[in-house]
C-alpha cells in the first residue's frame, strides 16, 4: 500500500510540473511532429540541461580562484630534492652500502630515483626507483644486470634534521636505510634579463 501511494504521490508531482519544464525547453530541441501535440514526452523534458548564470560577483570569485590556483600551481612545479645517505640489511647496525638520487613531487605522490652500491666491493650497484605515498614506498631495485626486483617499506621524514628513514623489505631480504634530504631545488623558468 505505501508502495502505491509512494509512486502515485512522484506521478502527480511529475504531472504538476511537466508544464512548467515544456514551457522552459525552446521549439527547436522538440521534433516537428510533437510540437501540434499539447503534451511533451517526459523523456525529451528530462533531457534538457539546466544551467544556472553566474552574477558579476560570483564571476569575479572564479576568476580569482582559477588565477590563485594557476600561481600556485606555476610556483610548485615539479620540486625536486636531493638525498643521499646510507643503507643495511636487518640485523645489523652497520652499513652495508651508499644511495643516493632524487625525489620529485607529483600529482599524488612522490617519485625516487636513485643509484645505489655496496661499500665493500665496487661490482655491486644499481639503481632504485619508486613511489612514495602517505609513509609508504613500494619500487624496484634494478641490479647492475638488469635484474629487478620488488622493494616495498615504511618510512618517516624528519623536518628538524632533514632526515628519511625508512625500512624496506625485499622478497629475501629486509633492511632499513637513512637519507639526508638536500634543500628544495625548483625547477622554474627565471628571468635574468634586468
């Protein structure tokens, strides 16, 4: 019953307010045969788009918001910062190796690039790349090679001392590592020409 009632109380609605939307729709949109008739399809009713005008004010609102996040988006684009810093396996304390690269801000995230070696002997070294996003990193470690293999970890930014630790796991092995983050290099177009 109150299903009954429901959709006879959104039918007589419609109904009440189908007049007001044909009147609102232009002749043009209407197909040459409906227009003799006295009562529009809903279908072609619903179809229209609504679309409100913007006061002066609220014009100047847009305008000054679309300007604000065009400089801001000007001023930060693609900040980047150096690292570099040690690395070693769990277990031990001491290194096992040096990194070293980059971290550019994104969209979303942040990107790493980096290069990396063994202390103890100079034929193991490779690159590492990877996402960082909300204490969580997840890449791959590129041997000398080619090999890669997945690297996944948590880590933590230190503002005060411009440190990055992080621990990573690896399929076989796990480790932590610890990074000294160099000053914001922006990467803007300057003019010099005064």
């Amino acid at each position: 019953m109150r299903k009954v009632i429901g959709i006879l109380t959104a039918a007589v609605v419609l109904l009440a307010m189908l007049p007001t939307a044909a009147v609102a729709m232009p002749s043009k949109q209407l197909p040459m045969e409906l227009e003799k008739t006295k009562s529009y399809p809903t279908y072609l009713v619903a179809k229209q788009n609504h679309r409100r005008m913007l006061s002066s004010g609220e014009i100047q609102y847009v305008r000054q918001f679309r300007e604000q996040r065009r400089i801001h988006q000007d001023a930060s684009v693609n900040p980047k910062v150096r690292f570099r810093g040690i690395w070693g396996f769990a277990g031990d304390n001491e290194s096992d190796g040096y990194v070293a690269g980059v971290i550019t801000k994104g969209k979303h995230a942040a990107r790493l690039r980096g290069v990396w070696n063994e202390s103890n002997s100079s034929e193991k070294k490779g690159r590492v790349v990877g996402i960082l996003k909300r204490g969580y990193f997840a890449g791959k470690v590129i041997t000398g090679n080619g090999t890669a293999y997945r690297i996944a970890g948590i880590y933590k930014i230190d503002r005060e001392h411009r440190l990055l630790k992080m621990r990573w796991i690896m399929p076989h092995c796990s480790g932590w590592a610890i990074l000294k983050i160099g000053k914001i290099n922006r990467t803007e177009e300057t003019d010099d020409s005064e």
